[in-house]
C-alpha cells in the first residue's frame, strides 16, 4: 500500500472520524459522568468544551495532516523541525499506551456480545460471571488477541479497502442500534423521570469546578482530540475536503452518539429503580455500570433478550472503530521511516499483543 492512499470521498473520511471519535467512552462513560455531575447541567460545559477545546484541536490535527502528509512523528518534523520530532513522539507514545488497555476493553465487548447471544449470561448473574470473567487467564487473553487480529487485518487492507469499508459498515451500525436502544428506553414506564434527569438542568451544579472538570474530560476522550488520529487520517484526506466542516462534522456527530447512549442508559436506569438506586448505579464505574448492571437491567425490561446483545454489539462496534484507528496511527509512524504496511501492521499487533 502506498503512503498516497486516500480517502474516496468526503463522507469516507468523515464515516471514519466518526469510528475513530465513538468509543466506548461515549457509551459506558458519558452517561455515567453526566449523572454523576447533575445531569443536564452537565451537557451545558460538555457542549462549551466542544467549541473551545476539541473542535479546534480537531481542525488543526486536520489542517496539520493534510498539510505534511505524514503521520504524527513526521507531522512535527516537517512543520516545525526535527528537533521537535519528540513532540509527535509524546502524542504517539501517550495514545499508543492507551491502545495496550484499550485492546483488551475491546476484547471484553467482544466476549459479552458472544455471551449475550449464546445465553450465558443469563446462566450466572452478571456481577457473579463479570468476575468469573475478570480473574480468568485465558478468556481474557484470547478474545484481547481477537480484537488485535480483527483490528490489525482491516489496517493491513488499507486506507479504502480497510479503514473506510469497515467504518462505512460499524459506524452505521452503531448509531441504528443506538437509536432502536433509545426507541425502547423511552418507551419504558417510568422513563420520563430520566428524561428529565438528563434534560432538565439544575444550574447550581454549574458552580463545581468538578462538573467542568469533567465535561472537559470528556469531550476531550471522546471525541480523540490532540491524539494523533485525526491527524493520522487528514494524512489521506482530499485537499479540496473542507477542515472546519470535517471536524465540526464529526465534533457534533461523536456528542449526537453520546446524547442517544445516554438516552437509552439513564431513562432505563431511572424506570427500574428508584432515584437513589438508578445514580447509586451510574456511580458504579465504567465496568461495573457496563458488565454488571447494564445486563441486569436490561434482563427486566420486556425484550431484553434481544436488547442486550444489541447493545454489547454497538459497544463492540464503537470500540472496534477507535481501536482501528490507534492501530492506524502506530502503523502510519513506521511507514513514514519506510516500512511497508503489511510488516508495519505486523509489527504493531505483535508490540500490542
């Protein structure tokens, strides 16, 4: 694969940003940290955040990209000197650290999805199989090796026959299945206190520093600002594709997948339990919240059966999605040095397996 390869078209690139940007982040932790940061209030610094910080972070990764046509290492060398090569070499060391937990988080959306559908969930209670699960040696290994394999082969088919084709598939996935999640969340008695919840903003919330400190946190995860895959991806971008309108494109996109993740967690939560039941389980932590309550929960509401693996499958998408693009961004660095994509790949899965 050569290092001309480019996106086919804007929606390409954009479907992309998007996978890249809609993570698990988006689903097991924004409704949890706006619950746990008053709600609605939250939305408020979380939307501010998104116009001051990550949106103008995502144009220049854009604008840098295109500009240099080069990975995140060479980015910086070409730009500003290869004295500041180092800089790069922090943004791809940081998100490729991230890529070692992330791998194995991908890995555990694969095995609930599997296990949803197969049934097994519903032989031991989920917080009883999660850690069944967790302190096991090989379930874990194997299905972390699973995601590496799966990521790793759609990156060795390249920019279009790889990266573009699986997003044009995962990414409308996700967002059908998120929203047949909110259309059945929604629907359940009793959701309207959720809604409210998530909707109706109490302002004195604002006066913590923790809830901006948050809502900066997350829009920063979320939508993979200043990570180097943006900046990856702008690489193969057309010249004549508008900056400001992809990034503000996938900017509103990625807080779109958040508020319908939301939706379909927080009303359910709030139907089935009481309020002081329904934040004492969004206070529970991203795996508790995701692999213990959630199949809990959704085991209570009429049709769980076929909503619960329909949620570990938008999980497993949107995670698959962002893993494809870290990977993509650590290849892209070896390939700037000279390495052909298919070892380079190599190299990456076999450093991250």
């Amino acid at each position: 694969m050569a290092l001309g390869e480019r996106f086919s078209s804007r929606w390409g690139l954009i479907l992309a940003g998007l996978g890249l940007a809609v993570g698990t982040g988006n689903l097991w932790r924004f409704p949890r940290i706006a619950a746990e940061n008053g709600g609605a209030a939250f939305l408020i610094p979380w939307i501010i955040f998104l116009f001051i910080w990550s949106l103008p972070l995502m144009i220049a990764e854009f604008g840098i990209g295109r500009g240099a046509r080069r990975g995140v290492v060479g980015s910086f060398a070409t730009l500003i000197g290869p004295r500041f090569a180092w800089m790069g070499g922090f943004i791809a060391v940081t998100t490729t650290m991230i890529m070692f937990y992330y791998t194995v988080v991908t890995g555990w959306t694969l095995k609930y999805f599997v296990l949803t559908l197969t049934g097994g969930i519903q032989e031991v209670s989920p917080g009883g199989y999660w850690e069944i699960y967790s302190t096991s040696v090989w379930q874990p290994i194997f299905f972390h090796l699973l995601a590496v394999g799966i990521g790793a082969f759609i990156i060795q088919r390249g920019v279009v026959a790889g990266i573009e084709r699986a997003n044009r598939i995962l990414i409308p996935i996700l967002f059908v299945l998120l929203c047949v999640a909110v259309v059945r969340s929604v629907t359940l008695p009793g959701a309207e206190r959720g809604l409210e919840f998530l909707f109706n903003p109490d302002l004195s919330a604002l006066k913590s520093y923790k809830t901006w400190l948050e809502a900066l946190t997350q829009s920063a995860w979320s939508t993979g600002a200043g990570w180097g895959m943006i900046l990856t991806y702008a690489t193969y971008m057309r010249r004549k594709d508008d900056l400001v309108l992809n990034a503000t494109t996938i900017g509103f996109g990625d807080n779109s997948a958040s508020l319908l993740a939301g939706m379909a967690i927080v009303p359910t939560t709030f139907a089935l339990l009481s309020n002081e039941e329904a934040l004492e389980v969004m206070a529970s932590g991203n795996e508790g919240l995701t692999f213990i309550w959630i199949p809990q929960l959704f085991n209570q509401v009429p049709g769980g059966t076929i909503l619960l693996p329909l949620f570990f499958l938008a999980l497993f998408c949107a995670a698959l999605s962002s893993l494809i693009a870290m990977i993509e961004m650590a290849t892209r660095i070896l390939m700037d040095a000279g390495i052909n994509r298919r070892r380079a790949v190599r190299l990456v899965a076999s450093a991250i397996a």
